[in-house]
C-alpha cells in the first residue's frame, strides 16, 4: 500500500521539469508523512521525479533537519563546542557507545538520532546537551542516563 501512495507522489511531480527546492521540500514532505522518513532508495527516486542530481536531494536533506533518512523518534545534539569542549565530546562518546550508534549516527534500536553541534549557545552552563528541542545543562553521564531512561519511556 505505501508502495502505491509513493509511486502516486512522485508521479504527482514527475513531467513537470526541474522542480523548485521548495517543490521538492514539499514532495520529500509528502514521502515522509507516508513512510516515516525518506530511505536511500526512495531518495534517488525523488531525484529523477524532481529532474536534478540525487546530491541536490541530499543537499536540501541537510537544510532541513525535520526530513528524516530513517524512522527515529528522537534527536540527540551533543554541544562540542569550545566552552563544553572534552565534556562533550565525552558525553557524545558515551551516547554512542550506549545507544550503539552506527556511522548514521543512528541507535542500535532506530529510535534516537544522536549528533554534534558546534555550540548551543549556552556556554556558562556546560556542558550542554539538546533533546526533542530542549537544552540541558551541566549535562553528566549520570543526568544522560536519567534522560535516556526518560525518552525512552522506561520506569
């Protein structure tokens, strides 16, 4: 069926020449509500329905963070920045030893999403780590394993 919907969208935006980025926003859009992100293969195929290369697809993917390349429920941006510096970067180390992150930056289970950012802009509270949109500062492996604990919705 999700097959179905997707040829439907991309046919919706095929034969009309090389589409606009915001036209091709909108049919990544229309993919995601579908799917729940926008996996490799289909990208490649939006590509061809929108008429550009399949970098300018991966490129407008970065722009906008709300486009997902897999299904995960959760981001996680660990500040590195100068102020929280080694903190953070021992604290992304940690996510991803926990979580199992792939090279995606993925966990293990698919559900969280987990990067680095140069600064979040809260530099005297560090080290500062942005969950779902929140800051949290002074963030310890101990107050990330409470907040893991919490998104993951474990007791």
């Amino acid at each position: 069926m999700e097959e179905k919907q997707i040829e439907e969208i991309l046919k919706h935006y095929s034969g009309k020449g090389t589409l606009p980025q915001e036209e091709i926003v909108e049919m990544l859009r229309e993919i995601q509500e579908t799917l729940g992100c926008i996996p490799d293969d289909v990208r490649e195929r939006a590509a061809q329905a929108a008429q550009v290369k399949p970098s300018v697809v991966e490129l407008i993917m970065k722009w906008y963070p709300s486009l997902k390349r897999a299904p995960y429920r959760h981001r996680i941006l660990v500040c590195c920045g100068k102020s929280c510096g080694g903190r953070g970067i021992e604290n992304y180390d940690w996510l991803k030893r926990e979580l199992q992150v792939g090279n995606d930056g993925i966990s293990a289970d698919g559900t969280i999403k987990v990067e680095t950012i140069h600064c979040l802009k809260q530099c005297k509270y560090g080290p500062n780590v942005m969950i779902d949109g929140k800051i949290h500062q002074a963030v310890t492996k101990e107050k990330l394993k409470k907040l893991i604990t919490e998104i993951r919705g474990i007791a």
